[in-house]
C-alpha cells in the first residue's frame, strides 16, 4: 500500500501530546495475577500518527485504555499534554476525557437515537459548549458527510457510521485521538476511507491520533508503530510499511511463541 | 429444558424480585380482604355468642320493616301482658322483657353525644345486669337514674353524679342522674362504638314506647322449647332459640368488616390488573435480552413449544414464590387491619385471627395472573429464529400499526356504546350496557398508549430538554414506544380512577354550589350535621326564627324517610308548615295547580315523580303514613322538576303522622340591606337549645353537603398510593432494564466525557418523562370518565361539570415525584458503571 507523504519535522511536533513514564498495571493478585503493562515508558509526538500493535493479551488495549484515562495504573506516570492524568479523580478524569480526548471505537461508535450531526456534536453537546462551526464544517466536508448529517446511524452504512464517529473524535480538537481497532468491522474500501481520512487529518489538521490496531496494512498508514509483547514495548519502527510491519512481527513471533492474531 | 429455565433464573435474581414484588402486592391485598372479613365475622360472631350466653329462647314481634329499625314507636311490640304468658310456660326459669332504641343525650358542650354512632336507650333488668359489667356505682332505682356505658362517658364528658338530659323522637327532654357506669364484657366500652344508657323500664318505656307497658325483645331462659312458648305467645310473634337470633344480630356487624372486604378486594384486584402489565413488560424484555440464547436453544434443536414452556415456567416458577409470599403477607396484613377495625370502628373487640380456605384464592389468582401474562411474551419468544443466535442482538421496535387499529376499533366500539347509553338507545341493557362501553373503552385506549406516547412524550420532554442529558433522557425515553407506553400504563390507571372519581366529586360539588346558589333564595341555612340520625329541632324554634325582625321569609322542611306508602309503594314524604313560602325560597315552580291553603288531604309532586307514579292532577290515591294511619290525598298541584323540591309533599295537617314530627332544615331569607351575619348570631342563640341542628350560611351548607364526598375521595386516594408502588416498581424495572441494554452506549458517553451526574440526570429525565406521561393519559383518560359519567347523571341531577384542578395538579407532582424515587437505584447503577466494561460489554 503506498504511503502517504510522511510529515516533515516541525518545531512544534517536538513536544510529546502523550507521555507515559514507567506505566505498571496488574489485575488480579496472587496467583492469579496478570501483569499487563511491565514499565512501559512511551511518547507519543504531537501531531504525529502512531499505530500500537500486538498479538492478544499484549496489553495493547491496556495500555490505549490508561493513556486514555479510561483506566488507572498501579505505578507510574501519564500526561495528555500539560495534565498529569494518573490520580485524578473520576470527574478529572471525565472532564479530560471530553476536553481534551477523542475517541474512536472498533464498533458501537454512535448513539442510536441521535442523527449523525448530532453524534458528531456530542461531546461538545455534553459539555454544553457551542462547537466552532467553520471546523465543524470542514471536518463535515473531509468526510463527505454533509449529506448524511439528518441520517440515524440505523439509516448509514458501516463506514458512513465509522467516518461519522471519526468527525465526533475530532470535532472538539482535541489534544489526542485515541483510536481502537477503528477498521476492525470494516470492509476493505471503508477501511482505506476511515484511514486515509486519520492520515489527512494528521498531515492537513496536525491532529495527534495513537490507533490500536492488529492489521499491518493499517499500521502502515501511521508514522511510527509500537510494538507491544508481554506487556512490554518490542519494537519502535518508524515509516513504516505493509511489508516492514510484517517483518517485524514475524521477527518477535519468531522470538515469543503466540497464540494467533486478535485484538 | 427446565433446568436451563431455573439456572436463567438464578442469574436475574435482581429483576425477578421487582417482578416478584408486584405479583406480591397483589395476592397480599386479595388475602388480605379474604382475611379480614373471615376475622371480623369470627369475632363479631363471637361477641355476640357472648351476649346471648344463658339466653335460651328470644321472642321478638314478627317480621315489620319498620321494627328493624329499631328507633320507630310504630314498631310492633310486645304487650306486657305476653311476657307474663311467657313466665307462665313450663320450663321457663326466667324472661325478661328489652326496651331498646335510639336515643339522644345532650354532651357537657351542649351538643349531641355521639355523631356519628347512634346513643342506645334500654331498660336496665336483670338480663342486661348480667350481661354487662358494673365498673362504678349502681344501676338505676328511680326513673331519675341512668346508668351509662363507658363510651358514653367517654364521648360525653359526663361521670357518676352528673346530670345528663335525654329525650327521644317521641318523648320530651328529662334530666337524669348518672348512677353508674358499665362496661361490656371483655372489658370492652363499645360494641361498635355506640354510647349507651340504661333506664329503668318505666323510663324507657316512656321515652321509646311513647309510654305504653310493652317491650322489643323479650330474653327466655330455661329449657323450655321454642314450639311450646311459640305456641304461648301466639302467630304475632316470632321465637327463635338464643344461637338463631345471636347469628341473626351478628350478621348485621359483619357488615362493616364485609364492606371494609370489599374495599380491600378491590385494591387488591386493582394490584392485580396494575401487576399484569409489569409482568407482561418484564419477561417481554427478558425475552428480548435472552433473544441470542433462545436463538441458539432453537438452533441446537429445541422446539418452539419448549421454548414458550421455558418462559411459561419461568413465570410459574415466580407465581408460585410471589403468591406465596404474597399470602402470608396477606394474612398479616388482614389480622392488622381486623385489630385496626376493631379499635376503631368495633370498639376494641376482641379479634380471633381466622384464615379462611378463599384465602387461597389468592394463590389462584397470583399464579394465574403471572403465568397468563407471560404467555404474549412467551410465544414471541418461540419466534425468535435460529439464525439470531449468530446475529448483533438488535432489537428495532415493532411498528405500532396493528396496535393501534385495534386500539382504535376497541375504542370505538366503547365509544359506540358509551354514546347509545347517554342518549338512551340502549333499552333495556341501560346502564350495563353503559358502563360495558366504558370498560371497553378503557382498554382501547390502553392499547392507543404507544402511538400515543410519541407526541406526548416528545412534549413532555420538551420541557425537560434543556440540558443536553435531559435530551438524551427524553430520546430514550421514546425509544421503545411499547415499553414506555406498558410502564406507565400502571400509572395511567390508578390516576385515571381517583382522577375520573375526583372529577365526579368535584362536578358533584359544583352542582351543590350551583343549586345553592342559583336556586336556594335564602341567606341562611338551619341543619345538622347528619350522623347516625336525622336531626332535627322543635317546632316552635321555627316560630321564633320567623319572627325575627330582619327576616324576610323562612322556608321549612319536615321529612319522612321510613315506612311510608304512596300506593303500596315505600316512598319519602316532604312537608312544609308553609309550602307556598318555602317552594319561593327553593325557588320552586308550580307546574299546574296551586299550594295556596293546601287542603290536609292534599299532595303535591313534581312533574318527573308524578309520572314515574302515574298521577296527574286531581287523581286520588291512597297513602299509608309510618304511624299506620291511612289517608286518600288528592294531588291538587304539580310542581316543575327542580331537585330541592322534588319529591311527595303532604299537607301541615298530615305531619303528626311523621315518625318525627319535627323540622329537619330551615331556610332563612334576610331583609334586603340586613346583616346577614347579625342575623345568623341571632338564630344562633335560638338555637342555642337545639342540640342537633345549627345554623350556617351557604357556604358552609356546601361544605357540610359535600363532606362526605371528600371521605370518599381521600379512601379511592389510598387505592392511587397502593398503585403508586406498583407504578415505581415498573419504572425502576423498565429503567433497570434500559441500562442493561444500554451499557455499551452509557459506555461511550462516559467514555467521551459525560460525567456520572449526567449520566445520572439522564436517567432521571427518562423516568420522570415515563411517570409523566402516565399521569397526563390517566387525568386525561380521568376526565374523560368524569365527563361520561357526568353525562349519564345529568338527568338525574347533576347538573355541573367540574374538574378538579388541585387534585389535578397534585397528581401530576406526585408522577414528578415516583418519577424521581424511581430513578434512583437505576441512575445510580448507570453512573456506577465501569467504562471500560461497558466499552467492551456484549
């Protein structure tokens, strides 16, 4: 798959839009206990497009989900931005989550009862804010979705409701768009859709967006990717290709024997 | 398969209990009216065993409607002399004749004693001293004595040594010394909350047998036969042995616990009708979140009748436990109401708990109810295809197109009959017919709920939407048109009851008011408040009002309500010292004919009566006044319908004949330019020696008219409590139930910055929005009852249309507030959700 024109280095992009220092996090205890993320330390560029990948049980999602501030760690620091986020408090936490985070989920990305316009206004709905509508209408624009807006997600296809979800995670610009598996119920044309549209949005928009991802052809769309085994980070492959992603995961799967792929 | 079903079951404990709780509400209350009745006859029956103990043989005058009522001096009685010809038949030991009756006693604060329970009078012998229990001083040795009944002391302020004045409708005050006190056995002071004195039999006599040596009941004891003193005594009277008349009596104080029965079953139906619906929304919504595991019973070949026996079993299983609980709930319920009975309305009788076997109709009912409502739900269940086993469980919301055609064409049929009934096309079916169609109607409207609730639940939440979580509560909250509708159709008819009874009362007062004030010319109005008796006032007050200076006119009004006969036929019988006066005061029209120097054999009626009895002007016919005495009145004036002098009204002459033969209301009109207010002082101190009657302006006459209304309003509000419950049972089910089903999506919400308050508000709004919705349909539904009803009655007097507006809007703060106290739990547990499960929740 040809990759788009990677960014040139900016001054601004030199600053981390995610940080995470020393990240532990365990469930369970005693026996039982599985550790998910062992001191993981990573940091995500602002404006930069990172892609996380690894088998099941790597703690890919664990980790997503305490960047996000969706979930907390045992030991060690994340900031979004200028705000340590670990130890904040629920409301904190929510309040970040909707100011300054934009999510994109593998499936359930939308409210039912809401038409795409106001799915795509939702968060700033909820924070009561007034969304500003010449980004509203260009992020509407990029997406072709000017004449889906007064459709219930019922009435849209798959990757109309993915590219509806994708408007929703950048309408508030947020510092960092967290995207999980946003491919992984597609089909092979909505899939280059949704990620042709996270690559415009990083090269047009300068938007900073960490995708969780087990597809090598959609890592490859990313300017870096992660690699994540045992809880731990394996890899850092910067450009990457289809072709390289594979090689590198053949690379670890050669070194940790697996299970298979899955998210 | 039912090891599957029990296995289901136990991992939705938390729903099955709400369920559960609905079903047991309304078995508890059927038990408990069965319990109760059961409990108050035993006991009753039982206290009255207890009066008739030693009691052998009771002689009473043969079967007189008039005697039953005790208090009427025409009733048959029984000559001394045939209490001696009963001491004189072989085997009596002894007889005793009883005196007993109505009586009044005038209180330490210068009114009647006992509003609202009749005071006794009897004659104090030895039967009745052996009965009773002396608790102070001794009975009455001189016709000055009295000995008197706990309650009475009670209720009158009076002890031993003080001085009571007693009369009766037929013999004029006397003061009496209180000698002692009794109590009843068992250390009761009432039977039934009756005040009682006991004379001696002379005085008794005089004051309940307008003198004459004569008894009610004569008390045998001894083991001669009932044939042999029957044959003593003569066909004129009756004898039955102690036990046949001691069921007898007690027959008559099971009424109040029959009626309280009554009441009871009729909540507990009302429960029950309330609980179908919750049943039939809970396993329609278990279905619908079991969907993918029935599909994949069906898909490994389970049979469709296995699957409906799975759900069928299911609500059986739930029947079962709830009707149980539900019964033993009952039974407590219904030994605390029999002591609450009992202590208020019984005199701190004694209860004897008694289980009946119809008590387990309750079961019955319980578990049929449960199973039969979750048939609908089961046979959609066995719909569900194999296939859906491998799909996304979505659950699109089924067009309301077929509902609502039959919703339509039920209310409609309703409709049709409601409207033959008003304009009485219904013949002979009348009123049946009438209230058929209104029942019919009643489910129609029930089915047009969910079509329904998509206009008004979008208004509705249009109030609530400005906040942007109250938008999402409102969307949600017409997301399931059917589940909305089925939730608050809880609500819907509990208001829809009280709201139609509340519209009844109020239009009910509104005609009084509207009679009164348009029709009643008088200022003034001289009435009791009526309790166990009419009451009335002496003649000659009547008089002294009339000559009053700033009184224009008086309007008067004697009345016969027992015994009396137009034609064979039991009828009332009005009269007027001054009929001609009295109908300008009722503003009273004369159709044909005239009033003016009514002759004593004359009879007067309005229109509509007039031709119900087939009687026209100048027609004879013959009529029997309670006294016995007959007369041949001829009808010399027709009067036009109006409903204060509507009715048989006889000449002044004819009065004596009355069973009182005293005025019970006076219609006072004040000079023009009079102070109505100095005026009332005035008829105050008349009246100050009347202690059954008193004067009050219109105002108050309406509020005293209608005072018993309200009684009856805030007992039908108890019933809209116990239905409440219900209704917040079903919404925190509903609510419960939408959270599960939206977790994922409370996850995204969260997940993208909705904080636990608005998630909590959102839920908030949705429950407010459903309770809402079911207060609105049933004050509309309410109304429109009212109205009908209303229409039906128009005829037969009532004439306004009112409705209740702080009723109204009570109702409506109530919905907000079970909406509010619904939405806890579930707003919390939606708050309480972990995003991240919910997130990945399936």
């Amino acid at each position: 798959m040809p990759l788009a024109n990677p960014p040139a280095p900016q001054l601004t992009r030199t600053r981390a839009a995610v940080d995470a220092t020393n990240l532990l996090r365990a469930y369970g205890s005693g026996e039982a206990q599985v550790v998910a993320l062992r001191n993981v330390s990573v940091q995500f560029a602002s404006g930069a497009f990172t892609a996380i990948m690894g088998p099941s049980g790597s703690g890919k999602s664990t980790l997503m989900h305490c960047l996000a501030g969706l979930d907390t760690v045992d030991r060690g620091s994340v900031r979004i931005g200028d705000t340590e986020i670990t130890g904040l408090n629920d409301k904190a936490l929510t309040r970040l989550r909707r100011d300054k985070i934009g999510f994109i989920f593998q499936q359930f990305n939308l409210l039912p009862t809401l038409t795409a316009e106001e799915n795509i206004l939702l968060p700033a709905s909820i924070a009561g804010a007034k969304a500003d509508p010449a980004w509203i209408g260009r992020v509407i624009a990029t997406l072709d979705l000017a004449d889906r807006l007064t459709h219930k997600p019922t009435e849209l296809s798959g990757g109309q409701q993915q590219r509806v979800a994708c408007a929703r995670a950048l309408a508030t610009r947020p510092e960092v768009v967290f995207a999980d598996e946003p491919t992984g119920n597609l089909d092979t044309r909505s899939s280059g859709e949704v990620l042709r549209f996270l690559r415009r949005s990083v090269d047009d928009f300068g938007q900073t967006i960490v995708m969780v991802t087990h597809d090598p052809s959609a890592a490859a769309h990313a300017d870096r990717v992660v690699f994540l085994a045992d809880g731990q980070i394996v890899e850092d492959l910067h450009r990457p290709t289809a072709d390289s992603v594979i090689d590198t995961m053949r690379g670890f799967e050669n070194r940790v024997p697996l299970a298979g792929e899955g998210r | 398969m039912l090891r599957a079903t029990l296995k289901g079951m136990a991992s939705r404990k938390a729903r099955l209990v709400l369920t559960s709780l609905a079903v047991v509400l309304g078995t508890m209350f059927v038990a408990a009216a069965m319990v109760l009745t059961a409990t108050m006859e035993k006991s009753v029956t039982g206290v009255i065993s207890d009066a008739f103990t030693g009691v052998d043989a009771v002689v009473t005058a043969a079967e007189d409607p008039a005697a039953a009522q005790g208090n009427t001096p025409s009733a048959t009685l029984i000559p001394a002399s045939v209490l001696d010809d009963v001491r004189g038949v072989d085997g009596v030991e002894s007889a005793d004749g009883d005196v007993s009756g109505q009586v009044n006693a005038i209180g330490d604060n210068g009114k009647l004693v006992g509003a609202f329970a009749p005071t006794i009078g009897f004659n104090w012998n030895d039967q009745t001293t052996g009965y009773n229990e002396i608790r102070d001083g001794r009975g009455p040795e001189a016709d000055g004595e009295v000995i008197v009944s706990a309650q009475f002391v009670k209720d009158s302020g009076f002890d031993v040594g003080d001085t009571v004045t007693a009369y009766s409708y037929t013999a004029e005050r006397a003061d009496y010394e209180i000698v002692g006190v009794f109590g009843l056995p068992g250390g009761r002071d009432s039977l039934a909350g009756e005040t009682q004195i006991g004379f001696t039999t002379a005085e008794a006599q005089r004051l309940l047998t307008q003198g004459e040596d004569a008894y009610m009941t004569i008390y045998v004891e001894g083991d001669a036969s009932t044939d042999t003193i029957a044959d003593a005594v003569g066909a004129d009277f009756r004898v039955q042995t102690g036990e046949e008349a001691s069921e007898e009596a007690a027959q008559g104080f099971a009424v109040v616990a029959d009626i309280m029965g009554y009441i009871f079953l009729g909540f507990g139906l009302v429960a029950v009708f309330v609980s179908v619906f919750l049943i039939i929304n809970t396993f329609t919504i278990i279905v619908a979140q079991r969907q993918r595991e029935l599909a994949l019973l069906r898909a490994i070949g389970a049979g469709r009748n296995q699957v409906v026996g799975s759900v069928l079993a299911e609500a059986a299983v739930i029947g079962v436990i709830a009707s149980i609980a539900g019964l033993g709930l009952g039974v407590l319920l219904g030994w605390g109401l029999s002591q609450l009975v009992s202590s208020s309305a019984m005199g701190g009788l004694a209860v004897k708990l008694e289980v009946p076997l119809t008590a387990l109709w309750a079961l019955a009912v319980g578990i049929g109810v449960t199973v039969l409502s979750a048939i609908v739900p089961a046979v959609k269940a066995s719909g569900v295809p194999p296939v859906a086993a491998m799909r996304e469980a979505v659950n699109p919301p089924k067009p309301l197109r077929g509902i609502t055609i039959a919703g339509l064409a039920v209310t409609a049929a309703g409709g049709v009959l409601v409207g033959l009934g008003l304009t009485d096309n219904l013949g002979d079916l009348g009123l049946g017919g009438f209230l058929t169609g209104v029942g019919i109607a009643f489910v129609g409207i029930t089915l047009l709920t969910p079509i329904l609730s998509r206009p008004l639940v979008a208004l509705l939440g249009a109030v609530m939407s400005w906040s942007f979580s109250g938008r999402l509560g409102k969307l949600n909250a017409g997301r399931n048109p059917r589940r909305t509708a089925i939730t608050a159709s809880a609500l819907m008819i509990a208001v829809a009851l009280v709201t139609g009874i509340a519209t009844i009362v109020s239009s009910f007062k509104e005609t009084t008011a509207d009679l009164t004030d348009q029709n009643l010319d008088s200022d003034l109005i001289v009435m009791g408040q009526q309790g166990a008796n009419i009451p009335t006032f002496a003649p000659e007050t009547l008089a002294e009002i009339k000559a009053l200076p700033d009184v224009a006119a008086v309007g008067d009004l004697y009345g016969e309500f027992f015994g009396a006969e137009i034609d064979g036929e039991s009828t009332a019988l009005f009269a007027s010292e001054d009929l001609a006066t009295s109908l300008q005061v009722f503003s009273g029209t004369v159709a044909e004919g005239t009033v003016e120097d009514l002759p004593d054999d004359g009879l007067v009626v309005n229109e509509s009566a007039a031709q119900d009895a087939g009687l026209a002007l100048g027609d004879t016919v013959p009529v029997t006044f309670a006294d016995g005495e007959s007369a041949q009145l001829t009808v010399v004036a027709v009067l036009e319908d109006q409903l204060l002098t509507d009715g048989f009204w006889v000449a002044p002459a004819q009065i004596a004949h009355f069973t009182v033969p005293k005025p019970m209301q006076a219609y006072i009109q004040v000079e023009d330019g009079a102070d109505v207010d100095a005026v009332q002082d005035q008829v105050d101190d008349i009246l100050a020696d009347e202690p059954e009657v008193s004067v009050a302006n219109n105002a108050d006459f309406v509020e005293q008219q209608t005072s018993q209304l309200d009684l009856l309003l805030n007992s039908v509000q108890v019933l809209l409590a116990l239905a409440i419950i219900i209704a917040i049972i079903g919404v925190v089910n509903t609510l419960v139930l939408s959270v599960l089903e939206r977790t994922r999506e409370l996850g995204l919400l969260r997940a993208i910055g909705m904080t636990r308050g608005q998630a909590r508000r959102m839920i908030t709004v949705e429950s407010v929005i459903i309770c809402l919705f079911g207060a609105v349909l049933g004050i509309a539904v309410g109304i429109g009852l009212g109205w009908t009803v209303q229409q039906a009655l128009e005829e037969e007097g009532l004439t306004s249309f009112a409705l209740p507006w702080p009723l109204i809007a009570g109702y409506l703060i109530a919905a907000v507030a079970v909406g509010l106290l619904a939405a806890i739990a579930p707003a919390a547990r939606a708050a309480k959700l972990n995003v991240l499960n919910a997130i990945a929740y399936e």
